[in-house]
C-alpha cells in the first residue's frame, strides 16, 4: 500500500489544529509592540456594479482573490478548481478532470454533466460570458483579480445568473514596459511555467503577451488491461494578447486567446466505498487503478473580443463584442473497473465519451453609463447571446475491446436578447439607494441528428424504442419542411423580468450596512433521449434573495471585515437525477421549490507590519422542498430517504447536492528583512468544506467526507521583489477525500489530489 494510502477517521479539529500548529513559529516571532506597527490594508475595487469601485462601497456579499494568494494557490500546477473553498461559500468540482468545472456558490449550482447544460452561476472573463461549462474551464494566468459576487445578478450581468457570478480579469496593457516569468517544478515532474511581457508601441498604442504551460507526468499506475498504463497526468498551454488604444475621449482594447490540453480524463475508481458507509475499501490505494477501458481528454478553444469605450462628457458609451469557441472529446472507463462483469460489484460495463466537435458562441453589448457630478446616476444597455454547437456521445463495449456500441449527435442552438438598466441615487450623505432591472427572452432548440446503438444497454423507451426510425422520420419531416416529431426534438422560449434593489447606510466613514433584495432566472433545459432515458425538459427557474450585510475598515486601516446574512428561495429549481437503478440516466427535473440560509465573513487584518491574517467562514443551509418530488434510487448503495409506492426515494428535505454546511478558508503571511532589498516569508493557506451530499437523495455509501486542504510556502525575495524562490507544499496533510461520485452501476467514486511538492522562481521585470 502506498504511503498516502491510509484512509482514517480522524476527530475534525486534527486539520484545524494542524493547520494552526503551523502558525505558531510565526507568531511567536510577531511578538511586536502596537506602537510600532504602520502597515495597512489596500483600497480593493471591484467592477460588480459594471465599474470600478471600492469595495466597500458595493451592496454585495463579495470576495476578492489576487496578487500573492493567487500565485500560491496556483503554485502546483492545479485548473480553476483550486479556488474551491478559497472564498466563504464557493464550492468548485468536476467529474471531467480539468475540462469541465461546475461551481456553486451558497449550495445553489447544478450537477448536471451533460456538454450542453447551463449552470446557475455564470463565469466572466475579461467582460466576456463563458457559458459552455467547458469554456468555464480556461486556465487562470496573469489576472488582475478574481471577483467572486454572490447571490443573484440578475440585472447587470448577461447569462444565467441566480446564484453569482464569478469574474476573472486579465492584467491590462499600459504604456510601462514590464513583466514576469515564473517556473515551478514539482511532484511527478510537474512543470508550471507562466510568463507576460508588455509596454508601450506607440504613444497611444500598448500591447500584453501572456502565456501558460502545464504538465504532469501520470501518477495512477493502471494495473489492469485498459490501453492506459498510467493517469491522472497531463499537457496544458494557453496563451494571451491585448492591444490597448488610449485615445483622447476614446479607448479600445482588443483580446485573443487560445487554449489545448491534452491528458487523462476524470480517473473513476470502482467500488471506492464500503458498502453501507463512506469509508474507503480496504487496501485503497490512490496511486494505483484497474481498468480495462479508455481514458483520454482533448480540447481546444479559441475566443476574441473587442471593448469599446467612447467618453462623451456627460456619458460613457461602451460596446463589448467576444466570440468564443471550443472543440473538444474526452472518453473515459466510467464503472471504474476492469471486470468481471455482470456480478453484484459491476452488473454491467460502462465505456462512454462525450465531446463538442462544433461550437461558436457570440455576445455582444451596448451600455450606456452616466457621469453626473450630482447625486443621480444611470446606466442602461442591451445584451445579445448566441450559441451553437454540436454535442456527440459515444458508448463502447469494454467486452470487447472497446468497439463502439452507440452513437449520438445532437445541435442545440440558444440565441438570447436582454435590455437593462441600473439607477444609483444618494439620497444624503449617509444613505444611497440602488436599483436594477433586466428583461429578458431566451430560446432554446435542441434536435437529435443522429442515433443508433447496438449494445446491450437496455431500451426504456418503451413504443418509442426505434430511435433510429423516429430520426429517419424526424430528416424526412425536414427535408419537407414538415413539423418534426417532438419526441426527438424540442424547443423552448422564455421570456423573463428581473429586478434588484439596495440601500447603504454610513455609519461612519469607515463602516457601512446594506440591505439588498434580488431576483435571478436561468432559463429552460433540455437533455436528449438516450438509451437509459427519454428526452426531459426542465421548466426555467427563478430566485427571490434577501441579504443583509456590514463593511467596516477599523484599526487605523489595518483590519477589515465585511459580513452578510442572506436567505433565498427558488422556484422550480433545475435538478439532475443522475444515474440510478435504471442505469446510466441523466433526468431533469424541477423541484417546487427549495430554500438556502446563512451567513459568510471575510476578516482581514495586519496583526504587526511583518504578519498578515486573512479568514473566510460560509455557512449555507439548503433544504429541497417538494413532498412528490422522488428519484430512481442507487444499484449498490444503502438508500437513507424514505421510498415511495413504486420504490423511487422521496428527497423532500434533502439538502441540495455539492452543498458544503461550513466553508473556511485561512492564509497566513510572515515576513522578515534579510539582506540589502530582501525578505524572508513564510505563507500558509487553509480551505475547509464539511460533508457534502453528492446526489439528490441520500446515502451511506454518497455522502462525501469533509476536506481539508492546506498549503505551505517558504520563500526568499530580494531586489525589492524583483526575485523570488520559494519551495512550497499543496495538500500537505495529504488528506484524500471523495469529491464526487457515478450512480448507476456500482460505489464508483473519484478524489482529490494528493500531496504535491515542488520548488518555484519568479521574477519581474
């Protein structure tokens, strides 16, 4: 057994004490008197209202990630999943690897993993939408700043979000020619190398080149049959460009992107669970798997935009144009084994891929904002969204020798218009009030172009067994201009209102109370037939959020704290039955209603000028409530909901799934002067979830433990920051949890990384 293999129940304070074990040598060295201390905390501006803005001064729960905690929590080469649990009440997991995040913020998001779901917490980067869960997957290099927004926005932001928002801005061209270069080196020859170089063409001209490289080496041995010796590794580049035009009253800058990996898909590992409990098996072992099926992962994607901004005095033009496209296909060994089949541990062989072989998605915005020197000001805008893509799924038989046994292809197309508007009014020195408003029209419409399956999955589709007629039917019908048979097909047109409204009262200059009530809406869903499932449909859902909250800076501007309390409910929530009993089923569905609850808190503080404390705590309490509402149960787990007449299991009361009650996070920075220009450091950082339900009704076997992660950073800096080298440690309690989990065949589930180690060197220029 390896040594990371060891899977114990450990009492919850370990972690905690652990991770504050590692403190202590610090602050036994920041014993300093108060008298001495000068260092203050730096003015933070976010763009959450559409403009740069004080933090502060924004009536909204917001976290900010960036600068140093950036770099180390992206120090081990890991994709956007690393600011899982980072920030109070964000959540961030995957059951595709690194292609294909879903995020949840407040327990509110989708486990759907279907390529052409929707996500109720929508992802900009650089002013752009990324909508397709696999462009929300595009690597984090040389940004600004990560913005987190949570709960609904519903009025200023473009798609699909009722839970938050969770933004990525690059750094921008200027006219200082400046940059950096960074390579880091670790665990199973781990390569992290990132870079940016710019500055000035011309007087009004500046450029920014940015570019991104990743790899890993497999550290699964696979020991069973599969084509596959080892997984888990990886090969990653991006790269970056912006022109910046800084013209007298106008400005304009312009953007491209690229992105290829190339690696292992998700590694799934059959059996993981004892049955009857959410312990691992014994002789788990993470760096070993069998499997006799494929694994690969492939994806390119593309993307442009162009922001325009023209100054007209008493107003602010701007025009936001992005073009986005992704190809992609990833296969995977989805019941985690390698035989033998049909036994009560694997009742059959599951072999599927997934991939997007077309796909274009343009946005484009025109927003007008007001610059009065008065108390009231304004902005209104209009939003166009339009996709379309391809989506194919594929079946093999791990029997024999993997052949294909099925095919599916399927075009959705989503075209979508909005108009909005916001009013900020300040009624008086210490109150302002705030309002938004957003209409929107959103169509949907998904055709089946081609199916045939030969394998020995079982048709559930009773009459409408020959899907291979019904698509013959379906071209005819076309080909005549006819009507296409619904069964295959469907469409879909919603048509939307939303409205958010807040009021800031200034206690004093340094601290602020906020009301907010919000609305948001995520438009209808549709998922195809396949040979475990007919086609569904899931009605749009809306959302009613209420938050109250308090920004403060206070001890001379060496600490902060902003805190907010919230309760939401949403009607007709999208939900996924994934998997089941009846097999290798993805069903939507709409609960009547559930509801969330609780608080979060971000605290930063300079404790002496050579000690920097950040802490994040989220509680979210969420309940689905829908007496009816009942899903298929699980093949080869211990079902703890009670079941209905026709044995399906009642979740009313349930909480949500990849819902975490508590989320901390904890980073600690010490610092010493060493040398002419230099320091010595030390930075920590800590995340905690609780236990997480990963399906809709609840088991033994699928709840997945809490999870604590932490990391190490010891490093020497000199030339004023100019050189850094530092060797650092992620997960180094090397705590392997469950993440996540497959349902319809046996206990499969997947896991978190394990301890990484490596070195690293930065420097700026």
């Amino acid at each position: 057994m390896s040594s990371r293999s060891a899977h114990v129940r450990a009492p919850v304070v370990r972690p905690l004490v652990v991770a504050l074990a590692t403190l202590l040598p610090a602050v036994a060295m920041a014993q300093e008197s108060a008298a001495q201390q000068a260092a203050t905390l730096d003015t933070v501006s976010v763009t959450a209202a559409r403009k740069s803005e004080n933090i502060q001064d924004v009536p909204v729960s917001i976290s900010t990630v960036s600068g140093e905690k950036l770099d180390a929590l992206s120090s081990g080469g890991t994709d956007v999943r690393f600011l899982s649990g980072r920030v109070p009440s964000l959540n961030i997991e995957s059951s595709f690897g690194r292609a294909f995040p879903r995020f949840y913020i407040r327990g509110y998001g989708n486990t759907d993993f279907r390529m052409n779901t929707s996500q109720p917490v929508s992802l900009v980067y650089d002013d752009i939408v990324q909508e397709n869960p696999i462009l929300k997957g595009f690597p984090l290099f040389d940004l600004q700043q990560v913005e987190v927004l949570r709960g609904p926005q519903g009025s200023l932001f473009g798609r699909n979000t009722p839970a938050g928002v969770v933004k990525f801005d690059s750094v921008r061209p200027s006219q200082d020619f400046e940059g950096y270069a960074k390579l880091g080196y670790g665990s199973d020859n781990m390569v992290n190398l990132e870079g940016a170089v710019g500055g000035a063409l011309s007087e009004r001209w500046s450029a920014r080149a940015s570019m991104l490289y990743q790899r890993r080496d497999d550290w699964v041995e696979n020991t069973g049959s599969g084509p596959n010796d080892g997984l888990e590794g990886y090969d990653e580049s991006a790269a970056r460009v912006q022109f910046l035009y800084e013209g007298d009253n106008f400005q304009a800058l312009f953007g491209a992107h690229a992105r290829h990996l190339n690696g292992t898909a998700r590694v799934f590992r059959g059996n993981l669970f004892k049955p009857g409990s959410n312990d691992f098996v014994d002789g788990f072992d993470e760096d070993r798997i069998a499997i006799d099926g494929q694994n690969h992962s492939e994806l390119d994607s593309q993307g442009a935009n162009a922001r325009l901004v023209w100054d007209l005095g008493d107003y602010r033009l701007h025009s936001i144009t992005g073009y986005e496209t992704v190809e992609t296909f990833s296969v995977g060994d989805i019941d985690g084994t390698a035989g033998p089949y049909f036994t009560a541990d694997v009742p059959f062989a599951s072999e599927t891929a997934d991939g997007i072989p077309d796909h274009s998605q343009f946005t484009q915005e025109f927003r007008v904002e007001s610059q009065y020197a008065g108390p009231l000001n304004w902005q209104a805008g209009v939003f166009y969204f339009s996709e379309d893509y391809d989506v194919d799924s594929v079946s093999y038989d791990s029997t024999n020798g993997s052949a294909a046994d099925g095919f599916q292809r399927i075009n959705q197309t989503n075209d979508a218009w909005a108009v909005f508007g916001g009013l900020n009014y300040q009624a008086s020195d210490k109150l302002e009030l705030r309002a938004g408003v957003r209409y929107t029209v959103d169509e949907k419409d998904l055709v089946v172009k081609e199916y045939w399956n030969t394998g020995f999955a079982p048709c559930v589709l009773s009459a409408k067994c020959d899907l291979a007629g019904l698509l013959a039917a379906q071209q005819a019908a076309f080909a005549r201009g006819d009507a296409v048979d619904p069964f295959l097909s469907a469409a879909t047109k919603d048509k939307k209102f939303n409205w958010d409204a807040s009021a800031t009262w200034a206690i004093n200059d340094n601290v602020n109370v906020y009301g907010r009530v919000a609305t948001g809406f995520r438009g209808s869903s549709i998922q195809a037939a396949s040979a475990f499932n007919e086609k569904t449909v899931a009605d749009p859902e809306t959302v009613l959020s209420f938050e109250l909250g308090m920004k403060a800076d206070f001890w001379d501007n060496r600490a902060r704290v902003n805190a907010s309390v919230f309760h939401y409910e949403v009607k007709d929530q999208q939900l996924t039955a994934v998997g089941g009993a009846t097999g290798n089923a993805n069903i939507l569905l709409n609960a009547d209603k559930s509801v969330g609850k609780g608080f979060e808190i971000d605290l930063q503080a300079w404790l002496t000028d050579s000690l920097l404390v950040t802490f994040g705590s989220g509680y979210n309490h969420t309940e689905i409530k829908d007496p009816t509402l009942a899903v298929a149960p699980c093949a080869a787990c211990v079902v703890t909901n009670p079941v209905d007449a026709n044995g399906k299991v009642l979740i009313n009361g349930n909480a949500l799934p990849q819902a975490p009650k508590w989320t901390h996070n904890l980073t600690a920075r010490w610092a010493t002067p060493l040398g002419d220009a230099g320091e010595l450091y030390v930075f920590t950082d800590w995340a905690y979830r609780s236990a997480v339900n990963v399906f809709l009704y609840e088991s033994r076997e699928f709840t997945a433990r809490s999870l604590t992660e932490g990391g190490l950073r010891v490093g020497y800096s000199w030339n004023n920051g100019d050189y850094d080298v530092a060797v650092y440690g992620r997960n180094i309690l090397n705590q392997i949890r469950a993440t996540g989990a497959i349902d319809f065949n046996n206990r499969t589930g997947f896991i978190n990384e394990p301890r990484l180690l490596g070195v690293e060197f930065k420097t700026r220029f």
